[in-house]
C-alpha cells in the first residue's frame, strides 16, 4: 500500500522539529532523494528494454556465424547453396525419398556430369520449391 507523499511530507515536517530526531530527518531526506528520482522506474524499464535488444541481437550473429560454418547435414548442404558453393550439371530436388534414393557419386559414374542433391527430409512441396528457387538464384553461370 502507497502512502501519498502529502501525508509523508507533513508528517516528516511535524517530527523533524522535534530535538534529537536523526531517524527522520533521514527519512526526510530519503523523501527527497525519491522525488528527484520519481522517473526512475521508466529508466530502469528502458534499460532493461536495451539490454534484451542488445542480448538479442548478439545471440543472433553468435548463432548465424555457428550455422554458417557447418560443411555437414542438411545445415551444411544449405549452405553450399546459399554460398553459391553448388555448380552441379543434375540436380536432384525433393523430400526424403529423393535425398535417399538418388546417389549423386552413382549419377556421376554413370553419366559422366556432375550431380547434387538437394533432398530434404520432411520437406513440403512449398519448402522444395523455395530451395530449388535458392539454388537457381545463387548458383552463377546456369543455363535456363
């Protein structure tokens, strides 16, 4: 419960005339201190406001540098492709069937060209589509 600082300051003023009385004169000043600093709690949220922004954003240059230095997985194949790192003469694109049926190095042996597969596991129609579309706008050189 908040005591209005009208009551407080009266009764402050009352007691520190009295001989002897450091308790409230210190409680006095106390008062002022807290009226000086009445916007103290809108700092303090703004603060802590900057402080999430500022974790936040370091989180995600800490996570974005750690993913982008993966070679393996699926992570590592997604990679490849948005580095423009995947110059393949077949390639393969669908879900998980597509990234365990089809064997790029047997596709190489057999036809002599350069294959990748860019099968994904538990990929949509829509996330297939959105990766092939990935990969033909970063691979340089490609034939429409």
């Amino acid at each position: 419960m908040r005591i209005p600082e009208s009551i407080v300051a009266a009764e402050v003023t009352k007691r520190t005339s009295e001989p002897g009385n450091t308790t409230i004169r210190l409680a006095a000043s106390a008062m002022s201190v807290l009226k000086r600093t009445r916007g103290c709690g809108l700092l303090r949220l703004m603060g802590f406001f900057c402080l999430m922004v500022l974790v936040a954003f370091v989180l995600d240059r800490v996570f974005t540098v750690g993913l982008r230095r993966i070679e393996t997985s699926e992570f590592g194949a997604s990679n490849k492709v948005f580095s423009g790192q995947v110059n393949a003469n077949i390639v393969i694109s669908g879900s998980s069937r597509a990234l365990v049926h089809y064997d790029p190095r047997i596709i190489q042996n057999i036809t002599g060209l350069t294959a990748y597969n860019l099968g994904r596991n538990a990929a949509q129609t829509d996330m297939q589509c959105a990766f092939l579309k990935t990969y033909l706008n970063t691979t340089p050189g490609l034939k429409s």
